[in-house]
C-alpha cells in the first residue's frame, strides 16, 4: 500500500480510519507476529485533528506532524524517529513502547502521556509538558528535556544516562531506580522527587533545588552539586563518594550512613544535618557549619575541619584521628569518647 492511499483515508476522518484499523487491513508478519505496519513516512499532517486515532504500530519516520492534534490517541509501537512533533497535542496519548529517537518534539503537550518503555533517545523534548506523564523503564538517553515541565512524572527504572535536563521542573517525579549517570540538571526543580537507588554517578547538578527530595541508597559518586540546595532531604545510605558539595544547603539533611569519603563541603551548610555513623573520612570541611549537628560515630579520620563551625556538635564516638581541626569552634561540642586527632580518646 503506497503512502498517499492511508493518507486519503485518513483524510476522510478519523473515525473511517479507525474503523478501518479494526478490520485489521494490511496484515504482515514481524518477528513472528502478525500486525499491521502502515507507512506514513514523511507524512504532510501539520496541524492535522487526529484526536483519539489510531496510529498503533503505524511508520511516521520523518513526518510533519506540527502542532498535530493528538490528544488520547493510540500511538503504541509507532515509529515516529526523526519525525517533527512540534508544539503537537499528545495528552493522554499512550506511546508505549513507541521510537521516538531523534525526534523533535519541542514545546509538546504530553500530560499525562503514557510512554513507558518507549525509546526517546537523542530526542528534543526542550519546553515540553510532561505533567504526570509515564516514562517507566524508557530510554532517553542524551535526551534533551531543558525547562521542561515534568511535575509529578514517573521515571522509575528510566534510563536518563548523559539526558540534560538543565531548568527542568521535576516536583515531587519518581525516578526511583532510574540511571541519570553523568546527566546535567543544573538548576533544576527536583524539590520531594523521589531519587530512590537512583544512579547519578558524575551527574552535573549546579543550583539544583532537591529540597525535601528522596535520595536513600541513591548513587552519587563524583556527581557535581555545588550550591545545591539539599535541606530536609534523605540521603541516608547514599554514596556521596568524592561529591563536590560546597557552599550547598544541607540544614537539617538526613545523612545517616552515608558514604562521604573525599566529599567536598567547603562552606557547605550543614546545621542540625544528621551525620550519625557517616563515613567522612579525607572530607573537606572547611568554614562549614556543622552547627548542631549529629555525628554521633561519624568516621572523619583525616578530615579538614579548619574554620568549620561546630558549636553544639554531637561528636560522641567520632573518629577524628588525624583530622585538621585548626580554628574549629568547638563551644559546647560534645566529644564524649571521640578519637581525638592525637589518637587519645576524649574524656578517658
């Protein structure tokens, strides 16, 4: 069937269109299924009211489908790579499993969208509206999501590797389990996301608001987070392994058994933080305020903490051997049964 016949019929609206759909016309045979692969590549649908249609399974390689009409429609496995979905109206649409590599789909609206498992990688997604909609276990990879808004969507197991999603809006998004290794999300809105065993190795997170945010158990090695603002979040038993956090905002973080070996928090924040059993060790932690905070059996072995504020500090048990603690304000520390930085252990 050549291109310009499903285009005519199409053009008789979308309820022959689908009516045809049912009666399953174009049958062919992939990886042993049988199913209908209609062609409308490089399609001329600009504008085109194509609400509730059904484009399932259907080949839109390098169409024109600008500022389409598409709002609830049956895109399931649709192949729309390279295609240009510009300022299109996908709300509620279901992409699953659908190609969008490469596509262009700039200030789109697809709230409440369902593109689980769909592969959008290298695709533009830049200014798009995402509110709510689905990306489990998709591909976007390189992806470029900057100022989208993506409030309350749901990125668990996604793989977000190298995506910049720089000024993206992700208010309370889940990307539990998602991989974000070295992805850019400088000054993004990730305030009460869900970051749960996430991966964000290397990950550039410049400004980034994740206040409030779940970050337990979540990977983030060498990831960038200078002036960060991480107040109220839980990063309990994240790895913080050579993170730059300095000058961030850490007040009143749960930082509970985190790993923050070779961590940077120069001048970080991190007053009434609990640091209890955080492993600290070679971390730089000079000019910080650690004003009331929990370090109850911190391990800060060989730690820069010349200058840092610890004025009602909770040290009971902390290792401080060999730690710099040069110009330290200690008023009111407690340091009962601490590993001082001579070896001895205070108060014995």
């Amino acid at each position: 069937m050549s291109t310009m016949e499903p285009l005519g019929l199409l053009s008789q609206g979308v309820e022959d269109w689908n009516q045809w759909r049912q009666q399953g016309s174009q049958l062919v045979s992939t990886n042993g299924n049988t199913h209908a692969r209609i062609s409308l590549r490089e399609a001329k649908l600009r504008q085109a009211k194509l609400e509730s249609v059904n484009f399932s399974l259907v080949d839109c390689c390098m169409a024109d489908l600008r500022h389409a009409h598409l709002r609830a429609a049956d895109l399931r496995e649709a192949i729309f790579y390279t295609a240009d979905l510009s300022a299109a109206q996908l709300q509620l649409a279901n992409l699953t499993g659908a190609d969008l590599r490469e596509a262009t789909l700039h200030e789109a609206n697809l709230c409440g969208a369902t593109l689980t498992a769909s592969v959008v990688s290298t695709a533009d997604l830049t200014h798009t509206s995402l509110r709510e909609a689905s990306f489990r276990q998709a591909d976007l990879r390189q992806a470029r999501l900057n100022y989208a808004d993506a409030c309350m969507a749901n990125f668990t197991e996604a793989n977000l590797g190298q995506a910049d999603l720089s000024n993206a809006i992700l208010y309370t998004a889940d990307l539990s389990k998602a991989d974000l290794t070295g992805a850019t999300l400088n000054q993004a809105d990730l305030r009460e996301a869900n970051f749960a065993m996430a991966t964000l190795q290397d990950a550039v997170m410049y400004a980034v608001n994740l206040s409030a945010s779940v970050c337990s158990v979540a990977n983030l090695i060498g990831a960038a987070l200078h002036s960060a603002n991480l107040s109220i979040a839980n990063l309990s038993l994240a790895n913080l392994c050579m993170a730059n956090l300095s000058h961030a905002n850490l007040t009143g973080t749960i930082l509970i058994g985190t790993n923050m070996i070779g961590a940077n928090l120069f001048r970080a924040n991190l007053q009434g933080a609990f640091l209890n059993n955080a492993d600290m060790r070679e971390g730089i932690l000079c000019k910080a305020n650690l004003r009331n905070v929990n370090l109850r059996y911190a391990n800060l072995r060989m730690a820069n903490l010349s200058e840092a504020d610890l004025s009602g500090a909770d040290l009971r048990g902390a290792d401080l051997s060999q730690a710099n603690l040069w110009g330290a304000k200690l008023e009111d520390t407690c340091l009962i049964d601490a590993a001082m930085p001579d070896g001895s252990i205070y108060g014995s």
